[in-house]
C-alpha cells in the first residue's frame, strides 16, 4: 500500500475515522493492527521478520535497564545488524569479495542468491537501536507496555521511509489520549495535499526527464547535460522523500501525533553542514548521536533536556569519514553509495577547515551569500553516484565537467533545460514567499486557493505506478 494511491487515502480515512472514537487502550490496539495491515499489503511473511526486531529489543531493553549490561546493548545491535545485513547486504558483500579474489586470478562464480529486501527495514532498524541505546545511556525508560512500543515502531504511517522517530518523541503522545484539534486536523490534510502535489503532479512527472536523460549513452552526454541531469534529479528526489515525509507527518497529525520536521528548503543551504541540518534531519541527526560522536569518544547528552555534547577530540575527522562512509552503504547495496558519502564528507571536512577559529573571513555576509551559490550545485552534483547504475558511470559523468569541449554541445531536447530552469526559479520563488511574505494576508488568503489547484491537480496525475524512491533502502 502506497501514499498515492486510493487504496491508502480510504485506508487512512478508516483508522482516522475509528480512531478518534475509541478510548487509549483501543486506539493503540488499532494502531497496531492498521500499522501490520498497511505492511502486510506488500508481502504479508515479512511482518514476522519486522516483529522479530521489535520483540527483541522490547525484551532486551529491560534487561540493559535493571543490569546496566553493555553485553545486552551489543546483542541487541546485533541481532539488528545481522538481519539488516542478511537481508540488505549479503549479496552485495559477497560478489564484492568475489570480485576482489578474481583480481587475483582465483575464478570464483558470482552468487545467485534471490533476497528480497524488506520494505522499511532500515527505518526501523535504526529506530529500535535508538530505542536501545537511549535506554542504556540513561535518557528514557523501558517501555513496560509491549502495545504502546511496538505502536511506537510500526506507526504506520512513517514506517516505510520515516521519520526515524526517537521514542522520546513520540511514545509519550502515544501514551496520552489526545484530544481532537480540529487546527492539527486540517494541518495535517494540509500537509496531505502539499506531499501528493509534490509527488504525483512534480515528483513523478520530472522522473519522465531523469530517466530519459541518464539512458542516454555515456559518450554522447555533454558537461551542460551532467549539471542539468544533477538538479533533475536532486529535484525529484527532494519533492519525492519531502512528499513521503509531508503525507507522513500530516496522516500522523490526523490522529494528534506530532512528527519532527524532516526537511526545510535544503537547496536554500549556505554550506554543506547546512544542507545536513536541512535534508533527512532525522537521519543526518541520527547518525551523528549514534554513530559519528560514539566513533569521536564524545559524551553524548540528552538533547531533549537542552544540554549540550562535549568537544569532540582529534579524531572527529576520521570519525567523519567513516560515518559518512556508513551513511551512504545505508542508503543502497553499492559502492556508488559508498561514494556518494564520502563526497559529502568530504566537502562538510573542507568547510571545518574553512571556517576554524583562525579564519574570519568566512564570517562576512557576502561571502555567506556567495557560500549559497556554491554549495547548490556542489550538493546537486552529489546526486550523480546515488542515481548512477556504477561506480565507473558516475565517474565518467564528473569527468564530462572537467573538459572544456563537454560544454560547446547539447544531448537532450530544449524543454528539458527549460523545465529545470523553471524548477530552480519556482523553488526559490517559493522559498522567498515562505520566509519574508508568509505573515501578508493575501498569501494567507491565497492558500485555500492554491490548495484547491493542487487537489485538482492530484486527482489528474493520481496513479499508483511510481512508489516513492525510498522504498529501496
């Protein structure tokens, strides 16, 4: 069952509607058996996989509380790790070093392994282990209620591709019996509306121009068609996952639920460090609590409490590397995504030694609005690997830019420079509207109307062809 798809918006509209009529106990029984519905729609056998993790880590929770035994955190990491790394990597990891002891002349046959990976996995994967963890570093207590956890886990409607929620976020809500707000209930349609527009009218439309582009023969594209093909993508990739994440946190406050922001106009970022706190917050937070200051020996504080982690020694660079390193293997079984992350540590370690202590020219304004300039198509062109088939294709097209005869041709048709540059004006456009005229009254009595174009708008593309291009990771 997918976001843009009638079968969601009647499923939806279903629980929402029994939801709001049913005391607390009941409301989570029915969370959870909406959430195993709504997964068990792709492929029912893998709810099992899915309440396996959760059970695990209910149990194991309790134990790293009353023992404060690292040895149960470790087997927890474990166990998750180890089915994430079945399901997603095996193979990926196999033809890997086969590949490797080939170089070597040892003939070694590829594996034929058929894995299907599970929907979700990796989201709540990293959910459970924040759970975890949170718990052994003291921030939260276990959750004596195996209902209101597991509800936590598999909420529906961000369990295929976020939020990564926190428990500290959302089980407390969860506990509480909300009161209908009929203010949070029309947000959230709101949020609904702007989510489907982005994906079904923008998202799916400009995959049309992505796909087209990159099918293109390596040897016929040009410097022009590389950076054009950059934005295309960064652009549907951003109205895709945005749009997941609008509907996400919009179905969640149809119910009183609260969600974490996700993004906030990430190509409007001043640096790369910007882009991060902009884009996927709840991932980039993620891995930068759990696995970036671990690797940096720093003591990591409660952030909900206000407090405020210690300075991270010498090795926060290195630390730096690896956890973007890690952070790209997430995304994908690929090496392309492997480089994909290094590429963005390595412009976040050139911005720390930009901007240290000793250099104040970074300081000055213009330079800051210069700083935009740059990062938008650094951050752009950073999507060449991730949509790229191989490391070789990726690296062939980076290398168009850097010959002066790559940009005295055109690949594609016109309209497809044109739609980009229309993208690129219209999200500034409205970047613009949203933070220096939002408070004018006639854009606030502009919205109905704007809300009214896209549902016809949404009604028109509806089609449940596309799934969203999280869903793969």
């Amino acid at each position: 069952m997918i976001f843009n798809s009638l079968t969601f918006l009647l499923f939806l509209s279903s629980v929402v509607l029994l939801y709001w009529n049913l005391p607390r106990q009941p409301r989570l029984l029915l969370i959870f058996i909406s959430s195993l519905i709504f997964y068990g729609f792709w492929k029912f056998e893998f709810i099992f996989v899915m309440l396996f993790s959760v059970v695990v880590d209910f149990f194991l929770a309790k134990k790293i509380y009353v023992t404060k035994n690292i040895k149960f955190l470790y087997l927890s990491i474990f166990i998750n790790l180890s089915l994430l790394f079945y399901f997603k990597y095996l193979i990926f990891f196999a033809n890997s070093s086969i590949g490797f002891l080939n170089l070597f002349g040892l003939e070694v046959d590829l594996i034929f392994l058929k894995i299907i990976l599970p929907l979700g996995i990796s989201f709540y994967t990293f959910q459970t282990i924040s759970y975890v963890v949170d718990v052994y570093r003291g921030f939260i207590k276990p959750e004596k209620n195996f209902l209101l956890y597991s509800s936590y886990v598999i909420f529906f409607p961000q369990l295929i591709a976020g939020p990564i929620l926190r428990a500290s976020e959302v089980i407390h809500q969860l506990r509480d019996r909300s009161v209908f707000s009929l203010s949070q209930f029309s947000n959230g349609l709101r949020r609904i509306i702007y989510g489907l527009f982005l994906k079904v009218v923008l998202a799916d439309n400009i995959s049309t121009f992505v796909d087209s582009g990159f099918n293109i023969p390596i040897e016929d594209i040009g410097a022009w068609d590389v950076l054009t093909l950059s934005f295309l993508f960064g652009f549907q990739i951003y109205f895709d996952f945005s749009a997941y994440s609008h509907i996400a946190i919009g179905a969640a406050l149809l119910m009183g639920i609260t969600f974490p922001e996700n993004f906030n106009f990430p190509y409007s970022a001043t640096s790369p460090r910007d882009f991060w706190k902009r884009w996927h917050i709840s991932l980039s937070s993620w891995i930068r609590d759990y696995l970036y200051l671990p690797l940096t020996g720093s003591s990591v504080v409660n952030r909900s409490t206000g407090g405020i982690v210690e300075k991270t020694p010498k090795n926060s660079d290195r630390a730096l590397f690896y956890s973007w390193a890690i952070m790209g293997l997430w995304h994908g079984a690929n090496w392309t995504f492997v480089l994909w992350g290094l590429y963005h540590a390595f412009f976040v370690f050139l911005q720390r030694i930009l901007t240290s202590s000793k250099s104040i020219i970074f300081k000055n304004r213009i330079i800051t609005f210069i700083g935009t300039l740059i990062t938008l198509p650094i951050m752009m062109l950073g999507w060449i690997p991730f949509r790229s088939e191989n490391l070789e294709t990726a690296l062939m097209m980076w290398g168009k830019l850097f010959s002066l005869n790559n940009y005295l041709f055109l690949s594609m048709r016109e309209n497809v420079y044109l739609v980009t540059f229309c993208l690129l004006m219209c999200f500034y456009l409205i970047y613009f509207i949203k933070e220096k005229l939002s408070k004018l009254m006639i854009v606030k009595n502009s919205e109905i109307f704007v809300l009214s174009v896209m549902l016809v708008l949404i009604f028109i593309f509806l089609r449940p062809i596309d799934q969203f291009i999280y869903f793969q990771f």
